[in-house]
DNA sequence: CATGGGATTGACT
DNA sequence: GTCAATCCCATGC
C-alpha cells in the first residue's frame, strides 16, 4: 500500500506536513516519517534553483520520484518529488521512528538508543541502505515506498519551524515536525518539546 | 580542468 | 561551542 503520484502533484507546502506520520520502507527496514522540509525552485535553498542540469533533472521529473544526493562528501539524503513534471520541486525526510527491522538499524548504525537511529536525514539513510543508486526511483513501485498514515498517525499535531543547516533562504518556516516525537532532529523548532520517556517499570 | 561549497554527523574542547 | 571527513557537481577560467 503506497501513496499514489496524485499525492505528491500538488504544492509541496501542501505535501511536506502531510508526510509527517506516513511510513518510509526499503527492504526490511521502515519508519513513521516525523521530519519534513519543503524545497522549491522558486528559493534559493532549492537544488532545482540553479535550473536544469545533470544533478537536478530528477527534482523537475514526475511526482513521487526519488530524489537522492550526497551532501558534505558523506551522506545520502532522500527527497520526494512533488507538483507537476517541469517544477523543481520536493520533500526532504530529515527524521523517522524506527518500525521494522529495528534490529538491521543498529547494525547499520552502530550502538544507540532506537530513538536516535533516524534522528536526521543523514542518520536514516544510513539505517535504511538509501543509497544514491536510489536516485530517480519510484515512490509508488520502486524499491523506495512511501505509505499512507497508520491509524495511531492519523492526527499527528505538526510543529512549523525554519530549515535547518541551510545559509540561502533561511527564513522560510518550511520544516515540518511531529510534535512529541523523540525523534526530531536537533536543534529542535520553536515551541516543540519532546515527549517524556516510557514510565520505567520498578 | 581546478576550485569551492554544501539540505550533516560525530568526536572533541 | 569547534572541526574534520570527503563526494558530487556547478561554476569559472
């Protein structure tokens, strides 16, 4: 069950909050998405702002392409493309809570605590093997699949704060955050408060 | 063809 | 708080 091209052809403000909650799966390993930013050619922050090239012509195929890129020489970062073929446009996954194959995350990742597998955009790639061979996939039947809210999802509140790590266009309050979840990525946005930890059993 | 910057992370002070 | 690691590609000479 994924979600159809229809979703992600429309705005990308109108795509990115809705994310939150859906679930991201490649292989054994998904995540609630709970991180979200728009990016769009019309800003400077965008890839697609430099116009058609060989790096950004995935950004301007069809929605619900996978678009993947290495950042700083290390990471691999995922977006999702949306609005209509021709507009440069998609969704960054910052951060997911680990659902399935939880166990493969901490091989992947090393030792830590479940809530810190996923905790930002570089981190989940790793969890997930998101490579850039992903670039250009399909979200709806490639290896990458993005899928609808689980009902305990279904009415996530959204924390809006500015991008993060970004030096153009800064000021946009373009992220998108699931309030609560302990698995945002730091800095946290104005006003979000993680939730307390699972009482302890004595 | 050389250069420099970047939507990051983890280790360290 | 600072900093290095290190890949891809856009830009400019």
């Amino acid at each position: 069950m994924t979600l159809p091209a229809a979703f992600y052809d429309r705005p990308v403000l109108e795509v990115a909050p809705e994310l939150v909650g859906c679930t991201l799966a490649h292989g054994a390993t998904a995540g609630v998405i709970v991180e979200t930013e728009a990016y769009h050619q019309t800003e400077a922050a965008c890839h697609a702002h430099v116009g058609l090239t060989a790096r950004t012509h995935v950004l301007f195929g069809a929605p619900g392409t996978v678009y993947v890129y290495r950042s700083y020489g290390i990471h691999a970062l995922v977006n999702l493309v949306c609005e209509p073929e021709g507009v440069g446009a998609a969704v960054l996954i910052r951060a997911l809570e680990p659902l399935s194959g939880v166990g493969i995350m901490h091989e992947r990742r090393g030792v830590g605590e479940d809530e810190r597998l996923c905790s930002g955009p570089g981190k989940l790639t790793q969890a997930l093997d998101i490579e850039l061979d992903l670039n250009g996939t399909d979200a709806i039947d490639g290896p990458l699949q993005v899928g609808p809210r689980p009902p305990a999802w279904a009415d996530v509140d959204i924390v809006t704060g500015p991008r993060i790590g970004i030096t153009k266009a800064a000021e946009l309050p373009w992220r998108f955050c699931a309030a609560g979840s302990r698995s945002v990525s730091r800095p946290w946005p104005p006003g979000f408060r993680p939730a307390p930890r699972a009482a302890r059993v004595r």
